[in-house]
C-alpha cells in the first residue's frame, strides 16, 4: 500500500512488516513478484525486497515515471511516450522504445500492449 511517501506491506491479518519512504507524494499503482515490490515515484523506479530494504534504483532524465508492470525477468515503466524495459534483478536497463501514448503497458505472453492518447493501441512483440 503506498499513502503519499510511504509504501507500506502488510501481513495477511494485518500486522504491519515493514514501511519504505519515496520521494513523491503521488500514490501510484504498484507492481510486485516474489522478491520485490516495484514502486515508482517522481523520476524513479525503485526495487524493495520483501524484507523493505531497497535493492535497486533506476532513475530516468529528469522525466516522471508512470506506474511499473512486472513482466517475465523484465519492469516495465512509462514515461513522456517512451517505454523502458529494466531488468528486475538489477535495474539495468536492458531497451527503451518510443510507442507514443501515456497508458500504462498490458502484457500478455505473445506482446506487449500499449495504448495511445488517440485511443489506438500499439502492439509490441514478435510478429
């Protein structure tokens, strides 16, 4: 759960397990798989491990970041028409495309789907 700068993981009867403070106060949607909790905030993705110590930073140009979405080994981010691809045990990374669009990316098996500001949708993956 994030609540302006604090992301915060919960046990499943509720006891508090541990809190992680972000630099921007804007609550976005979080992304997770067994080892880490993806948040974005401001112009950076962060990578906190399920114990709440930070594993990792990436940090774009100066560009905010739209929500993180875990696909396969790869963290997927948004920001300002571009897409960028970081691996999710480093935070290298590993490409960067320019689809367009501002929604956060939906990925499936076969592609990854990116949906434009004109309403299109942008279809990444092989052909």
């Amino acid at each position: 759960m994030q609540s302006h700068q604090l992301v915060t993981a919960f046990d499943t009867d509720g006891t508090r397990q541990w809190s992680f403070n972000v630099r921007d106060a804007r609550g976005r949607p979080l992304a997770a798989d067994g080892q880490h909790v993806y948040v974005s905030a401001g112009n950076a993705v962060y990578a906190v491990d399920w114990n709440g110590e930070m594993s990792w930073t990436h940090e774009s140009d100066g560009e905010p970041v739209g929500a993180p979405t875990v696909a396969g080994d790869t963290v997927l981010f948004r920001s300002e028409g571009q897409l960028t691809a970081l691996s999710r045990a480093t935070g290298e990374e590993r490409w960067t495309t320019t689809p367009g669009g501002v929604g956060r990316a939906i990925v499936t098996p076969a592609a990854i789907f990116v949906p434009e500001s004109d309403g299109a949708v942008v279809a990444l993956g092989e052909t």
